[in-house]
C-alpha cells in the first residue's frame, strides 16, 4: 500500500507546499496514516486513525478541532500530479507494455463495435427492420451504448479491489454470447435483448479493467499508453465496416456477425492473458456476507464523488462529448446515402473516420503528456469537432468533395475523446480508486446516452436534408456543451492561468 505522510505547518494545517524537499521546523507535524482498506489496496483517511508526530514524538490529535485541510502535492515536477508518487510507477519496460498490446486487443471488439454500429444500423434498416421508423430503431443503439456505459459501474469496484481476471472472464463470456445471438434476430425486442442488453452488459464489464489496467502500470506515460491502447478501437473501427459490408454480400447477415463474433473471442482471450493490473490488490477479507453486500453496493455508485465540483465537470463533459460522438458516428452512413453518395461510400467514410482516429488518438496522447497538457488538449480537440460540424456538416454536407474531408478532420478531433477521457479522469483521482471513479462516469454517461440516440432518430424523421440537419445542430450543441464543462474543471483545478494541465 502507499503510504503518504503529509508536512504541515502549525499556523497553516494541511497547507500546500511547494514541490521538492521540504526543511522540518520545530513546530512542523506529521501526519500519518495507518493503513486500512480502501476500493481494495489504498487507505481511506480518517483522522481518527492518523498519528500525528511532532520531532517524531506521537502528540494527541484533536480532529473536531481540525477546520479546513488542503492535501499537499507530492514530490513532482508537474502541478497536475498530485494524487500519486510518481516513483511507484514503471511508466515503461517490456510487461508495461505488454499490457497495453493486451488492453489494445482487449479494445478491438469493445471500442471497435462502438465505432461500427453505423455499420449495422444501415444494413438492418434497410432489411430486418426496414418497416420500423428510424426513431424506434434508434432504441437499439441508445440502450446498447447505454447499458455498455451503465455497466462499467458494475466492475469498478471489484477491479479495485479484486483485479481484472474475473472481470475479462466474465465479459467475454456474456458479449460474445450477445453477439452470436445478435446473428439470429428479426425483430426488435430481439435485437434489444440480444445486443443491446447481453453484449451491451460484456462491453461494460470490459471495459474498465481494459482501460484500468493500464493506468496502474503508468502515470507521467498515462495519455500516451492509453492512446495506443485505444487505437484498438480505431482498428475495429477500421476493419468491422469493410468486413461486415463484404461478408452481408458473400455469406449473408448471420455468418458475417459469427464470423464477427468469433474474431472478438479470439481478441478477448489475447487481453485476458496479457491485460493484467500492476500488482494483486491486497485486501482484508469480508467478515459477513451482509458486509459484502454493503461494500458492493457502495462501490457501485458514491454520490460523494459528484460534490467535488472538478470531477463533476469531467463526468458531464465527457458524458455530453462522447454521447455527441456516438450518436454522429452510428447515422453517419445513413446521413451520406440521404445525401445522394452510394452505400459503399457511406461504409468507407466509417473506415476513412476511424482510420484517421489513429492519428487522433496517437498524436493528442503524445502531445498532452510531453507538452500542452491532457485537460488542455481535451478541450481543443473536442472544441474542434464542434466547430468542424457548424462550419462544415451542417452549410456543405451536400458538397461530397466537403464531407470526405470533413469526416477526415472529425475522425482526428475526436479520437481522442475516448482515450484522453480516462487520462483526465486518473488526474484528478487516485489510481487506487480510479475503477469506481471512472465506472462513476460512464454512469452518468449512460443517462445521458439512453435519451440522445431516440432524440436524434427523432429528428431525423423520414430522413429529409432538413431533418438531417436539425440532427446536427442538436449533436454539435452537445458536443459544445462538453468543451464547456471541461474548461469550467480545468478552471476549478488551476484557475484561469495559461499552464500545462
């Protein structure tokens, strides 16, 4: 376990110090805390349980007299890392980045399908649903990602605590069963029970120790591990539309989705076996099964968490982002043949878009650890794409020379939402708590999401141009609104000074 002791001054109790050493005066302190479970291997601070020592003699603490406390910075040339010692992480060496070739594989099939449902909308539209409205069909889709976002809460708190073992074993089993299901469906309370709930339920059991398991191998390397990392959704991205646009032609809707789904096991064991957390969270066992239940319960949902006004910034930014991300990506297809393009275009603009979310994804990561900053990359890049959907989709989607090129630059701007949303979140976190934290997240995520795909395929009606475009000033809104609350938690963190962060 880290155990952090904690300089104070007796006139300014818990106040910030600078970084580097720090000389001990007669009437400094020290607190330190004794060690006791946490989401698993980190202790909860309580001051009741501290120590505090002044010239390494215990003196009495009075907690009731204790008013504000400040938690001071560790020893790090870099203001915005101030929840972890940086020396307790390798940030580099063969296993670390085994594990991100793991968690890479891992993200093929869960980030990959996410950025291929355009994929699957436009084939069963105009097939097995083509007599339903869009607004219904759009269900599918907004309870799949839903319940993939809602469900993370599920595994955060059992990663911290237990590791990733069980949970890989787990969501492989139930989202590959999702899918070969997926496969023989018709209706659409049988694509909703099918995809939506089962292969949305592996996806969110996945996806936290995927993308957590990395953090605890990286710290100054974060954004740039979890960006190669999540290039594995870019790659599906890539492969699933071409795949799946052959194989409907050549072997029909259902061994194109078994072929699919025999493709993500084979992805899926590779993670399992290589995407493991940096060391066995160490844990005191449960005395009552009535305190597992508790400490379960608990873990799958802290409103606390929410109070801490930075971190409810992030959560409602990434939230309205990524929901804006999702929902443009899955009528992106639909939107190019409304257009006039041909359906092989529509598939191929997917491909050109997650193929040029590599770059995306790879170049923002690199910048932010070296350079500019994560929250500060993060609101560009996602301040970018709005922009690109106002003065590019919305006056020339008509233009086809324009939309390629469009869907080339939002491809790049926000390819990094996905992998650059967890760095943020592990800044403003400790990573021993970063799986319930980051599974708090994809909660609210998935309030949002359940409502915005409906809204979308509502607006887009019979998929007249006008109604298309109503679709894109509602998604560009959202997509505003994320840079927004970004910059208010980046304001709360650092205030309005021009920094690295």
């Amino acid at each position: 376990m880290l155990n952090i002791p904690i300089i104070a001054n007796t006139k300014r109790f818990f106040s910030p110090k600078d970084h580097g050493s720090h000389p001990t005066l007669d009437d400094d302190v020290e607190l330190e805390v004794r060690e006791g479970p946490s989401s698993g291997y980190h202790p909860n601070f309580n001051g009741d349980d501290a120590i505090l020592k002044k010239n390494k003699d215990e003196v009495d603490l009075d907690t009731a007299k204790l008013t504000t406390v400040t938690s001071t910075v560790l020893n790090t040339h870099e203001g915005s890392l101030i929840y972890d010692d940086d020396k307790e992480f390798p940030d580099g060496g063969l296993q670390a980045w085994l594990v991100v070739f793991g968690a890479f594989m891992g993200l093929i099939p869960v980030f990959g399908l996410i950025n291929s449902l355009g994929a699957i909308e436009s084939y069963i539209s105009k097939h097995q649903l083509k007599n339903i409205s869009s607004s219904t069909r759009s269900w599918i889709f907004s309870l799949y990602l839903a319940i993939s976002f809602l469900s993370c809460i599920l595994s955060g708190g059992y990663f911290d605590r237990n590791g990733s073992v069980g949970l890989m074993c787990t969501g492989t089993v139930i989202y590959s069963g999702g899918l070969f299901a997926l496969a023989n469906c018709n209706s659409v309370w049988q694509f909703i029970l099918a995809f939506s709930v089962c292969s949305g339920l592996g996806t969110g059991i996945l996806m936290t120790p995927l993308i957590g398991a990395v953090a605890t191998w990286f710290l100054r390397r974060r954004g740039i591990a979890t960006s190669v990392s999540t290039m594995g959704g870019s790659i599906g991205g890539i492969v699933f539309p071409i795949m799946l646009r052959k194989l409907y032609k050549e072997v029909g809707f259902q061994w194109a989705i078994r072929i699919l789904a025999f493709i993500c096991v084979a992805c899926l064991i590779c993670a399992s076996v290589f995407a493991r957390e940096r060391t066995k969270p160490i844990v005191q066992p449960f005395r009552s099964k009535s305190e597992v239940a508790k400490w379960y319960i608990s873990s799958v949902f802290n409103w606390r968490y929410f109070l801490e006004g930075k971190f409810l910034f992030v959560a409602i930014g990434a939230s309205f982002a990524e929901s804006s991300l999702t929902s443009c990506a899955t009528y992106l297809a639909s939107y190019s043949m409304a257009r006039g393009n041909t359906e092989n275009a529509g598939y191929t603009m997917i491909t050109a878009s997650n193929a040029v979310g590599i770059l995306g994804r790879y170049i923002p990561g690199y910048f932010a650890d070296r350079f500019v900053g994560r929250f500060n990359v993060e609101i560009i890049t996602i301040s970018m794409a709005a922009l690109l959907n106002f003065i590019m989709w919305l006056p020339f989607g008509g233009n086809s020379k324009v939309l390629w090129a469009y869907v080339c630059l939002w491809g790049f701007s926000t390819g990094s939402i996905l992998s650059l949303t967890p760095v943020c979140i592990g800044q403003i976190s400790k990573t021993t708590d970063f799986g319930k934290r980051y599974a708090t997240v994809y909660l609210l995520q998935s309030l949002v999401t359940i409502p915005v795909l409906p809204i979308g395929g509502t607006l887009i009606g019979k998929g007249s141009v006008a109604n298309y475009n109503h679709f894109i000033i509602f998604n560009s809104a959202l997509m505003a609104a994320g840079a927004a609350c970004y910059i208010i938690s980046r304001h709360l963190c650092v205030g309005a000074k021009i920094c690295k962060f």
